[in-house]
C-alpha cells in the first residue's frame, strides 16, 4: 500500500504537467485559429488548402436590409459583416417597401471591403410642398445640408434662411446692410458658397455691369464684409480656406493671395502666373500655371508657410486644360492632375522646399474623354472625380478603380458637379433629381425638380429637399427618404 501511495504521488506532478500542457496548447490553437478567422483564413474544400480571403463590411440607411451575398442570403440584416475569398463577390441590399441596392466588388486577401455607404430609396418616393413662393431665383444647400439659403428677387438683398436639419423647417430671413455693397441703378445678388463651417455665405454682387463680393455672416449679418473694397482688390475667384469662415483665398488677374477677416490682412502673392487653383487646407493650395518664359506649365503647391511654391509636375504649353487638386488618405498625399485626356494620381509625401528631393510617385494613370472642366478630390478624400461634359470620370484611390459615368440626361448647362453625400452625387439634369453613387452604380430617380437650384438632404437622412416650379409658384418640396 504504502509503494502504491508514493507511486501516486510521483504521478501527481506529471498528471499536472500534462493537463497544464494540453490546456496551454488548446489555447494557443484556438487563439491562432480566432486569428486566423479575423485575418479572414478559411479551408477551401475543393483543394483542401488554407487560403486568406477577406472581410466585407455591410452599412444601409436605413438599417435592417437584408444582405445577399453570392446569391445567398446572410442571416443578419445591415449592419453586417462576413468573411469572403478574395476575388469578386455580387452584394444586394433589400427591405420592404425600398428598391433593391446592388454592387460587385473585389476583395483581395487580407482585404477589408467596405460597403457602408448605400442608400435605400423607397419604391415610392411622395414629395410634397413645404412652402410655396411667387418667386425664386436660386437656392444653395450648405455643405452637411443643415441650412438652405433661398433667394426671392435676384435685385433683393434680403435671404430666407431655412434650417431643415429637423421635421419642421425653420425660417428667418436676413438681410444684408445697406452700406455693405455699392450703389448702383440695377442689381443682382446671387449666393455662390458656403463655408464647411456653414456660419457664412459668399455673395456675388453685381450692379451696373460691375461685380464686388460680399461675406456674409449667416448669425449676423450687419457683419458683412465688402471684400473688394475692405481690401482694395477686384476678384475674378474667391473660395473659403480651410474648415472655418474666416480665411478666404482669392485670385486677382493671375496672382493669389489669402485674406484673413479676422486681422484684416491681404497675405503675399502665394503664386502668378495661375491659370486654375483649390485650397487644400487654410494654407495651402494646389495650383495649375500658364506657361513660363519656357513655355511650360506646372501643377504644384503654394502655402503661406513656405517661402515659394513648389513644382511636382511640368507640362508643355499644348493649349490643353491642366486641372490639379490634391488630398490625403490614410496620411498620405495624393495629387490627382488632369492634362488632355489623361488623369494621372501621384501619391507620396509633399517635397518642402525646391531643394528637398521630390518623393511623389505615380499612383494611377487613366484615359478620360476630352472636355475635363474641373478635377476634384472627394470629401472623403478616397476619389478622384473629372468633371466630364456629359458626366464624371471617377477613380478610387481604395480600390485602386476606374469607372466612367454618364449623365442619364442631357446637360443643358454645365454646372459643377454637386455631392449628397460622401459617395454619392445628385444632379437635376432634364428636370430630375437623380442619384448617382460614385461608380455610377445604382442610379435612382427621385422627384421632379427644377434645374439650375440646389438640392439637400437632411442630416438626419430623413428627407430629400428640392425645388419645382409649378403654376402655383416656385414649391420648395421634400420627399421622405427614411420611412419609419
């Protein structure tokens, strides 16, 4: 008994060992194998081998769309996610009472797709009138669609600000101080832009074949500014700088300087000899020149904080448009150039002087129909838009993707191209507001509308508003896009 005893307890310290060892190894396998499965690793029956795909992320508004993925419907509705083999996979979204929303998108392994921008459109979208005016001249949607500023009279300086960021639509009207634009005997005011901040609005005054620009205070208006005579200057291009209100740059002949409201200053020219620019941030811009005493033109950059602006491109003097805008994605700056009918992506870290060694590369290089007017990066900052004649020209630096849209109407007037949100653009091309998304997938006809106004979508993504002339006036309507 007593041998049986300490053969016992000389068992007892291997037993712990081996319990101890199998459990350790259990949880490292199962820990690899969770990994596995996060990094999107499944067995693939056919060839019975390991093999990395990837994960899809599914986002509607609203919510609770059921998800088809492959021709086979998910069990959880949006939001969603589901692990997927690389290569590309077809992806439907479908509620009741909404059209269908479909997409094909390839993933590639240890790739996350990310399908979180559709929009669901009621099968029936109902518009009606909120209020009816005799006359409307225009109607411009601030940049996150909280407020839109409806102008009566083109000779009347007084605006009706409407805040539609609720169920009822909130009205005052503001008018702009007698003493802040120059007399004349006939006179148009026409609001231009917001600022991202949407507290102020840029106004295009013109009288007697004359033009001045006005900054608009949307809180207070007696604040507004005379830009040409607060600063002796005569703008042919004036744009918000940055996110805030109170930094503008502006463009006189071919030279571009930055005006601070808030100290009252005109900065140093930035750049000459510019033939195109747009602000990057509240101290830079990406600019395109004339031609150089060489005959050259550049695509480069110009802040208040360098001494000199810096050239990335260079392109001979062909009489071809040259558009540049730039951007950054996942801390990186990308550069998207329009020449001709080539758009070209360079992508890299910014050289900071003319004597540090440019570090930008060539990212993507597409063919675009001819006619481009604009180049544009997307709020977002993940798309390249060309603003074609007829349509769009898109690239997405995510997805590293070319897609070419066509406007389902004929364009009566080209007018810049108008974002809904960060995926999608609207447009009212024939009388129709219709949604494009940035692919030109899933187009939607909305509701009736009038060209050459605004439209805006709440932000709580409850109502579309827009404007339609009818025989009783100028209707400023909404439909419900968010049913319940």
């Amino acid at each position: 008994m007593h041998m049986k005893r300490e053969l016992s307890k000389r068992r007892q310290p291997l037993i712990r060992t081996v319990v101890y060892s199998f459990m350790t190894l259990s949880v490292v396998v199962i820990v690899a194998l969770l990994m596995l499965v996060v990094l999107g690793y499944s067995f693939n029956q056919r060839d019975g081998k390991l093999e990395q795909g990837g994960l899809l992320q599914f986002a509607s508004v609203p919510t609770g769309a059921k998800v088809t993925l492959d021709e086979i419907q998910l069990g959880p509705e949006t939001n969603a996610k589901a692990t997927v083999s690389a290569g590309s996979h077809s992806v439907s979204f479908d509620r009741d009472n909404y059209r269908s929303w479909k997409k094909t998108i390839y993933v590639e392994s240890g790739q996350i797709g990310w399908l979180s921008y559709a929009r669901l459109i009621p099968k029936e979208v109902k518009p009606v009138a909120v209020r009816t005016f005799p006359l409307l001249t225009s109607a411009l949607a601030s940049p996150v669609h909280k407020y839109m500023v409806l102008h009566e009279a083109a000779n009347n300086p007084a605006f009706i600000m409407a805040n539609i960021q609720g169920d009822t639509v909130e009205y005052e009207t503001i008018e702009l101080p007698v003493a802040s634009y120059t007399a004349g005997k006939t006179h148009t005011f026409t609001p231009v832009t917001w600022s991202k901040d949407e507290e102020a609005v840029l106004i295009r005054h013109t009288y007697d074949d004359q033009t001045e620009w006005l900054w608009m205070d949307r809180n207070s208006p007696e604040r507004t500014v005379n830009i040409n005579t607060a600063f002796a200057i005569a703008p042919s291009k004036l744009q918000f700088a940055g996110t805030g209100s109170r930094l503008l740059f502006v463009q006189t002949d071919d030279v571009v300087r930055r005006i601070n409201l808030d100290d009252q200053t005109l900065s140093r020219p930035l750049i000459t000899r510019v033939a195109h620019f747009t602000g990057y941030d509240d101290k830079t811009i990406v600019y395109a020149t004339t031609a150089d005493d060489r005959g050259l033109r550049h695509v480069g950059y110009a802040a208040t904080d360098i001494t000199s602006p810096i050239s990335l491109a260079t392109y001979p003097d062909d009489g071809q448009p040259l558009l540049a805008d730039m951007s950054n994605y996942f801390s990186r700056r990308y550069i998207a150039i329009v020449h001709g009918t080539e758009m070209k992506i360079i992508a890299g870290s910014l050289p900071t002087s003319s004597i540090v060694k440019n570090t930008l590369k060539l990212f993507a290089k597409e063919t675009i129909p001819a006619g481009a007017s604009d180049v544009v990066m997307s709020r977002n900052h993940r798309f390249a838009v060309a603003q074609l004649p007829d349509g769009y020209a898109t690239y997405d630096i995510e997805l590293k993707k070319y897609d070419r849209t066509t406007w389902a109407q004929p364009v009566t007037t080209v007018r810049p191209l108008e974002w809904l949100d960060d995926y999608m653009f609207w447009s009212d091309n024939g009388g129709m507001l219709r949604f494009y998304e940035f692919d030109g997938a899933n187009q939607q006809n909305i509701m009736p509308v009038t060209e050459g106004f605004s439209a805006g979508i709440s932000p709580n993504d409850k109502y579309i508003y827009g404007i339609l002339k009818t025989d009783k006036g100028f209707e400023f309507q909404r439909a419900r896009l968010v049913l319940n």
